[in-house]
C-alpha cells in the first residue's frame, strides 16, 4: 500500500501499472497478488485507508470545537497542515483529486458533507453548491501553493479566512476562531507503520 501511495503522490493514477508498484516495494511481481487482486483494488485499498485517516483526525479536532463553524475551521486547517508538513500526502490529495471524478469523489463528498451540515444548521448561507465550488477552488489552489513553498508562513490561516468570508460567516466569528491555537493531535504520518 505504501508504494502504492508514493506512486500516485509522485505522478498520479494515469499509467500506474502493478511493476510499478513491485518494483517500489520491493518485492517479486507475484507477491503482489498476496494481497491484492488487481491495481485498482491497491489503488482501493490505499483510498479507503487515507479517508479513515482523514475521519480519525476530524473526530479528534472536533473535541476541540466549540460549535459547527470551528469544526469546519480546524478541518481545512488540518487539510493545509498535513500537505505543507507531509508533501507526499499533499501530493496524494492533489494527485487524486485530479484523477477522476470517481477517485475524487472521497475528498470531495467529505468537504461537501461538512458545507452542507453547516449550511443546515445557518452556519453559512445556503448556496450548497457555490459555497463547495469556492471551498474546494480555493483548497487545491492553495495546497498546490503549499506544496510549492512559495507562500508565507500564515497562508493557511489567510486562505480559511477568504474561504469563511465568502460564505457568510461574520468577521468577529472568523476572527474569533482563527485566534485559537491550532490544537496539537500527534498524529503519525500516513501510512507511516506500513
């Protein structure tokens, strides 16, 4: 899975082929078949096991939110975070949201699912798609931008700042919760045990 991961950070999903993957992990071409089917079941498995690490990251940062609106916050907070500090998981983001829309479909559905709570509860006004378009333009441009090191130290903070003014959250909110530490989780990189 791990070589799997590095692959698809490195150059994407188009032309991966199961030598790719063998040759990476080192390993003969029939150990592949140990424990997967086919590439796209890698490629699978891989997908599914990035999205329970980006779950378990959001339950843990929303114990530290005090409402909805910070919740969303700390979660594009944590999406910036992890692809400055970790640029083979950025690239990972990058790379698979650029594949297609059925690969894309993980990371989207997540930001989608979070702007629409959010929408239902009055945090944002309710214009569900443009508030995902603005979300989801702004997110890839500005991990792109991270993951190119040509952006100042507080880039993230000023990106979620544009991102929240443009969906209605009030400034005396935005500047409240933009104030707050970003909370320290510890977590390992991912994949990193594999």
């Amino acid at each position: 899975m791990k070589a799997t991961y590095e692959i698809i950070a490195r150059r994407g999903l188009e032309g991966l082929v199961i030598q790719d993957i063998t040759e990476a992990a080192d390993v003969g071409y029939g150990t592949f078949y140990n424990h997967f089917t086919t590439k796209d079941a890698a490629v699978a498995a891989v997908i599914d096991a990035s999205r329970d690490f980006t779950k378990q990251i959001y339950r843990r940062l929303g114990q530290h939110a005090s409402d909805r609106a910070e919740a969303f916050v700390l979660e594009l907070l944590a999406c910036l975070r992890l692809s400055k500090a970790d640029k083979i998981w950025g690239w990972f983001i990058v790379r698979t949201v650029l594949s297609g829309e059925e690969r894309r479909s993980w990371v989207a559905g997540d930001l989608k699912r979070a702007l629409d709570t959010c929408i239902e509860s009055g945090v944002f006004r309710p214009d569900g798609e443009m508030a995902y378009e603005i979300a989801s333009g702004l997110l890839l441009v500005g991990t792109l931008k991270l993951l190119r090191d040509d952006v100042p130290d507080n880039y993230p903070v000023k990106l979620v700042q544009t991102i929240l003014q443009h969906l209605g959250l009030p400034a005396p909110k935005i500047n409240s919760i933009l104030s707050k530490p970003f909370p320290d989780l510890q977590l390992p990189r991912f994949l990193e045990a594999a």
